[in-house]
C-alpha cells in the first residue's frame, strides 16, 4: 500500500510544471517564515530538498539572514542519520542518491531541543499528522532515539491523503504546510 501510494505522489510531483511548482513552494514558504515557530525559534533542523520536493533552500537562506543556526543531516548506509551546522551551502556535495549534504561528516553532532524547528520531509502526509517517507527510515529511526518537538511537514495539497497507513513505529508531524492551508494536528 506504502509503495502504490509513494509511486502516486511521486509521480504527481515529477511531472508538476515548473511555474507551478515555484507559485506553490513561494506560498509555503510565505506561510513557514512567517509564523510564530519559525519567528521565534533560533535554531532549524531541515533536509535539503532536491527532485520534486517542497523547496527548502529558499528557507535555509532567509534563515541564514536572520542569523537563525541551520542543521542539515549526514545520512550513512546503515541507516544512520546525524544532524550538523551549515552556514553556507558551499559546505555541501552532491551524494550518489542525488541530496546534498556537508562533504565534512566529522562535524559535530547537534541534538534537537524542544524550542528548535525541524523541518521533516514526505511523501505523502495525513491529517492525523502521519508521514510516509522515502522508505529508508531514516526519520523513523532519528525520532525514536531524539524526542524532537516542533516537527514541520511541507506538501503540496495533493501530499495530504485521507490515509497514509501509518504503522506503530512511524512517528507524526506536529503541523503540515501546504500551498493553502496549515494543519495543526492535536
């Protein structure tokens, strides 16, 4: 069920015209930074969005001007996800899938704490506040050994399904955002 639905999405992502795509990441974008979370917090956890995905470079770089700490995660084989500090996306390569992360995985490691923002990738969201990802777990696995708050989810409206089958371990959001609505899930 979890792979017919991410083949959907993805596919429905893949072939979103451009200028569509950009209207739509500019209104999520709008919506994100200026909110309170976003407003308030001095220290953002988020993936760095490549292929279809809602863009986050846009967001790491207004965060970067309002002198907010950004975190970006080193991912490893074993499933192995870390989070360090960027301050410039020139720290960042291309990796075999495609993402870009910090060529220096020596970094240090940076722990969420519950006044920090974390930007959470999927493929498909609900309005239960459950995600489906790209398959491999790493998110599952991170938030099963950090308790992190303030999880974000950015879509597009046709990411958030009536049921994403979520499992026990599969951990929610807090809030999604998408191009015309934010969902606070209770």
């Amino acid at each position: 069920m979890k792979k017919n639905l991410r083949d959907e999405i993805l596919g429905r992502r893949k072939i979103l015209d451009k200028e569509e795509k950009k209207h739509k990441d500019k209104k999520i974008y709008k919506t994100l930074v200026n909110s309170s979370l976003y407003k308030k917090c001095d220290n953002i956890f988020t993936y760095i969005s490549f292929g279809g995905e809602v863009d986050t470079k846009e967001i790491i770089e207004k965060a970067f001007l309002d002198g907010k700490n950004v975190y970006v995660p080193v991912t490893k084989a074993d499933g192995f996800m870390k989070f360090v500090q960027i301050e410039d996306f020139s720290e960042l390569e291309k990796t075999p899938f495609g993402t870009l992360e910090p060529f220096d995985d020596n970094l240090k490691e940076e722990i969420p704490r519950d006044d920090y923002l974390f930007i959470v990738p999927g493929v498909a969201f609900d309005r239960n506040g459950n995600r489906v990802g790209y398959g491999k777990g790493y998110y599952d696995r991170y938030f099963y050994n950090h308790e992190v708050f303030n999880k974000i989810g950015l879509a597009y409206d046709f990411q958030i399904k009536e049921d994403v089958f979520a499992m026990d371990w599969d951990e929610k959001v807090d809030i999604i955002i998408t191009e015309t609505e934010t969902i606070r899930i209770s």
